[in-house]
C-alpha cells in the first residue's frame, strides 16, 4: 500500500511540485496581455502553452536536483521550504538515473509542444524556443557554473513564457506582451537569487559560480533589490507609454510585500535570510504575475 504513494511523493519531489504554480502565472500574464492587444482568445493554445511550460519547469527542476546530487551540493544544503532541494535524491527515494530520465522525458514533453506552435508561427518563434530549451537543459551544468545562472532563469521561467503565451494566441507580441514579460524576468530572476544566499556554502564547494559567490553577499544583495525595485517601474513605466492599461496598477500593490526582503538586504546581508522573506519573495512573484493577468482581463472586457 505505501509503495505507490512514496514513489508519487519521490516524483512530486523532485519536481518541486510546490512551485509549479509559477507556470500558471506567467501563462496566464501572456495570454491576458495577447487579449488586451486585440488578439481574439484561444482555450486549446494556451492549455498547451500551460502543459508545455509546466512540462519544462518540471524538467529543469530535476535536472537540477541530478546535479545538485551528483556534484555533493545536496549532501550540504541546510534545506528551507524554498531552497536547498527537496532532499529526496539524498533520502535515497529516486536515483539519479532516474531522475533525469524524468526529466529528460519532461523537456521532450514540452519540445514537442514547442515543435507543434513553432510549424504554425515561424522562426521567430524557433528561435524563442531554441533560448528556451537552452535556459531548461544547461542552466545547473552550464550557467548556474558560469556566473549566468539567475539571468537565464529570469528568462526561461520568466520574460520568454509572457512572451511565448502571448505569441501562440496568434500575431507576434506586441508592446503590452513585451511589457508584461519585463517584470516576469526581474521576479524569476530574484526568485532564484535570494533563494541562492542559504545555498552559499553547498554551492562553492559543487563548484556553482553564481551571483551570491562572485559578487559577495553584501553587493548581491544590493543588485537583489536593484532586481526588485525594477518591477513596480518596469510596470509603472508601461503604464505610462500606454504598453499597458491603467488598472495594470494595481500589479505594483504585492511589492509591499518586500519589505521582509529589503529589510534584510539593506540591514544585515550577512545574516541568514529569515524565512518570512524567503516566502514573501515567492508570493509576490506569484501575486505580481496574477494581479497583472487579472488586469489585463479586467481592462481587457471593459474596453
């Protein structure tokens, strides 16, 4: 009887099936920002959108996990809820043959997906899914190694999906679609970033090269809030050129929720990251993307 239920749990783990609500936020900023620009909304693109995106980020999280285990950096995380793994390769639940069989099937999953839109809308588009594919299949043994790490993640979980849901809609994005994916970036790539001060150790010893270890945790933390003040004005901006509506205000409203973080980055960097601030990251990364979608619809059905 509890066969089955550890192996869905060890799958479910490796996954990080917590944080796959990402997916749905960004799919879901796309298309609204696709509808406020005119394009007429399709159901069957954006659910294959939606799975292809989910399938990905399935993908490059237990690709992550396999290397993370392979390279000793999961045998020394201090784990929290939002980083340091989900510690089921290092409980022996899933082997990481196995995991990256998993996620290997996932990236062919969302490719095939990829292949399908991008026969319908041209190279362009090839070309935001050859980007794509890179950010999922070399980001732990390429870029989280080469100081590019949390770039490549603001784009692959970020900008590039706004774009991508918005693109397969129909026409190629426009300025509302563009606008909506800027923020997208800056929150994935900050998503990552505080999540990398509690990994600190584990990663310099794996041999990761990223932003916390070049550039020291002080002036890493200064560029974390340089990243999250950059969101409120990347939308305040776009408001303001007309890229988007006035009721996508409303987005700058979850930021008050960095006030945990900043407190931390501008006061005592060289501490632990408190938890609260590691979950307040995550919500208003979650919130910015579903308030934005949410405006967009709103202004989207009351023009």
């Amino acid at each position: 009887m509890m066969g089955p239920m550890v192996g869905l749990k060890a799958w479910l783990g490796v996954a990080r099936a917590p944080f796959l609500l990402l997916p749905v936020t960004l799919v879901g900023a796309g298309t609204a920002a696709a509808a406020w620009e005119g394009t007429p909304f399709g159901w069957l693109p954006a659910l294959l959108a939606l799975v292809g995106l989910v399938a990905l980020h399935i993908a490059v999280n237990a690709l992550n996990e396999a290397s993370d285990m392979k390279t000793g950096i999961d045998l020394h995380t201090q784990r929290t809820p939002f980083s340091g793994g989900s510690g089921t390769l290092p409980a022996g639940e899933l082997s990481v043959r196995a995991t990256r069989i998993f996620a290997l099937s996932c990236a062919a999953l969302g490719g095939a997906i990829g292949v399908y839109f991008a026969f319908r809308l041209g190279w362009g588009f090839v070309a935001l899914m050859a980007l794509g594919a890179a950010a999922v299949l070399l980001y732990s043994d390429v870029f989280a190694r080469a100081g590019l790490g949390e770039l490549f993640a603001g784009l692959g979980l970020g900008a590039l999906p706004v774009w991508g849901a918005a693109w397969v809609q129909g026409p190629e994005p426009g300025p509302g679609a563009l606008w909506a994916g800027i923020p997208a970036f800056f929150m994935t790539f900050n998503l990552l970033f505080l999540n990398e001060f509690p990994d600190e150790e584990a990663d310099r010893g794996g041999g990761r090269r990223n932003l916390v270890i070049l550039l020291g945790r002080r002036a890493a933390a200064i560029v974390y809030a340089g990243a999250a003040v950059a969101v409120p004005v990347a939308i305040v901006v776009a408001v303001t050129l007309g890229a988007l509506p006035l009721v996508a205000l409303a987005a700058v409203v979850p930021s008050l929720l960095l006030a945990k973080p900043l407190t931390w980055a501008f006061t005592r960097p060289e501490d632990p990251v408190p938890i609260p601030a590691l979950g307040a990251n995550v919500v208003w990364n979650l919130s910015t993307n579903a308030v934005l979608a949410l405006a967009l619809v709103a202004a989207t059905v009351l023009r």
